[in-house]
C-alpha cells in the first residue's frame, strides 16, 4: 500500500474479495470458517466456490469464528508504518464479536490513531460503508473527512436481502427479529433487512423473481422518502452479493442498472463467512447515497 494519511480497514464478511480490496487499497481482516476439526481463512484459504461445494455434502454445518484481537493487532501496527491514521470499519457487533476483537486490539495500542466502526450490517450492506470511506482515504482525505464519510454512508445506506431458506439463520442464532417469520408456506420468500444491526423481517412474497423486484420498489421506495425529508445526493452506489446465484445475480444487476440511472453497481460473491449463516440462494442488495 502507498503512503496515505488515511487507511481503512474490515473485515472478511463485507463480502469484497481480495482483488476488490487491492483495488480500492482496503486491509481486510478474515474471519475463520469451521467445518469440524478444519478451520479455514474465510476469503483467503477458503474462497465462496470452494466454501459451497463443502457445504453441499457436509454431514454438519459449518461454523464460524471471530479473528482474534491479536490478527488486529498485528494488522494494526503493519499499517501504521504506512499511514498516520487507521480507520477500521467492522460487522455489525450484533452479529459477531468481531467488531469487539478490534477494539480490544486498538485499546491495546494507544500510541496509534485509530478508531473503529461498528456498520451495525453485513455483507454489501457493510462494504458500501467501506467503500465510501476509502474512497476518501485513498484521494488524500483526513482522518475528520474519511469519518464524516463513514458517518454519512452508514446513515445514508440501507440493506435488503432475500434467503431460501431461514434455516441457516435459525441455526446459527442470527435469525433477530425474522423470527416471525419462521413456518411460512413453500416457495413464500422472506424479505430482511438490518436494522440497528439485527436481522429484521420487512415482508413475506411469493417466489423469487417477485422478492427482488421487490426489493428494487423498496429501495425506490427509501430514495423517494429521503428526498421529501430533503436528503440530496450527487451519486448512487449499490452492492449485490449472492449466494452460488449467478444467474440471477446477472438478471438482478441487468434489472438494476435499468431502473436506476446512472448508479455505481459491484457485484461480489457471498463468502464463507455470511453464507454460513443465510444458506445458498441468498441475494441481497444494498445502496448507499454519495455526496
């Protein structure tokens, strides 16, 4: 990485792989995925093909882990040769103790300027407030410009998603308040959100196709109320990440960019990490308003 005032710095379950992160000169920290007795680097030792493969015929399923305060650590000190400042943006803390594994980490090196994010979200929801932040970070920006950023995305951004299944939310203790949402008829898809960092059921609809048109009204629905509260943005920058989708991946991206003109659309695999907990099938779609 080149000499910068600011760094940014996630983890793992942003869902951005490690080419993306090159690119956009992002430290990304991973977290560990469990199949029995074999524990893997998510996005690092483990990519999101080789992760549904396993899942497909393991007699258990995976669990997942948080990096350890020292992963941070270490990270931390590597990159503070590099930058006056660290800005670390993390899981949502609701999901994980991840974000707490990087504040334990900063509390242990007060010589360094560094300040963590909790993104109260998960995968794309959690990389638009990355990339905002980096964006600035990477023009030259201050620690006080790539904050106000980071602050300005997470309040201008939303995350919807659709599962097949609320199985693995069930399972994995991350269901939140979707809870409600458990016993719905075959082929009725369940619609989420995070909300203060909690999985939280929006609406029940039938199939999948009709779910992520939804998603897309939802989201037009979000931009038309923040423009009448008077909200103003110069950019629009949306996330799609899926679960061993692409299909409808493409479909969802080729729909996207017909309805909303002019947006900023990356498209990434759900990895290991996320797809342990929502299943194969997911997609979710995130947006975030750029000043």
């Amino acid at each position: 990485m080149a000499q910068q005032r600011v760094i940014v710095v996630t983890d793992s379950t942003a869902d951005l792989d490690l080419e993306s992160c090159q690119s956009w000169n992002l430290a990304m920290v991973p977290l560990n995925v469990h199949f029995g007795d074999e524990v893997y680097k998510d996005q690092v030792e483990l990519s999101p093909p080789e992760f549904y493969q396993k899942l497909q015929v393991a007699k258990i399923l995976p669990r997942t882990s948080q990096p350890s305060p020292g992963e941070f650590m270490e990270l931390y000190k590597e990159l503070s040769q590099e930058a006056e400042t660290i800005v670390s943006i993390h899981l949502s803390s609701k999901f994980s103790g991840t974000y707490q594994s990087a504040k334990v980490a900063a509390a242990s090196l007060p010589e360094l300027d560094l300040v963590v994010i909790d993104s109260e979200s998960a995968s794309v929801g959690t990389a638009v407030q990355v990339l905002a932040a980096a964006e600035v970070a990477n023009a030259g920006g201050s620690k006080e410009e790539v904050l106000a950023r980071a602050a300005a995305a997470k309040a201008d951004s939303s995350v919807y998603f659709v599962v097949d299944t609320l199985e693995y939310l069930q399972r994995n203790g991350r269901i939140g308040r979707a809870q409600a949402f458990l016993g719905t008829m075959l082929n009725v898809k369940p619609l989420l959100t995070i909300t203060d960092g909690i999985v939280t059921p929006v609406e029940r609809v039938r199939g999948k196709k009709r779910a992520t048109n939804r998603i897309l009204e939802m989201i037009e629905e979000d931009l038309k109320v923040r423009q009448a509260t008077g909200s103003s943005w110069q950019r629009l920058r949306m996330g799609l990440s899926h679960a061993e989708a692409p299909e409808e991946s493409m479909q969802l991206a080729a729909e996207i960019k017909k309805r909303f003109a002019n947006v900023e659309l990356f498209v990434e695999q759900i990895g290991p990490v996320i797809g342990t907990h929502v299943g194969p099938g997911t997609l979710a779609v995130s947006y975030c308003l750029l000043k």
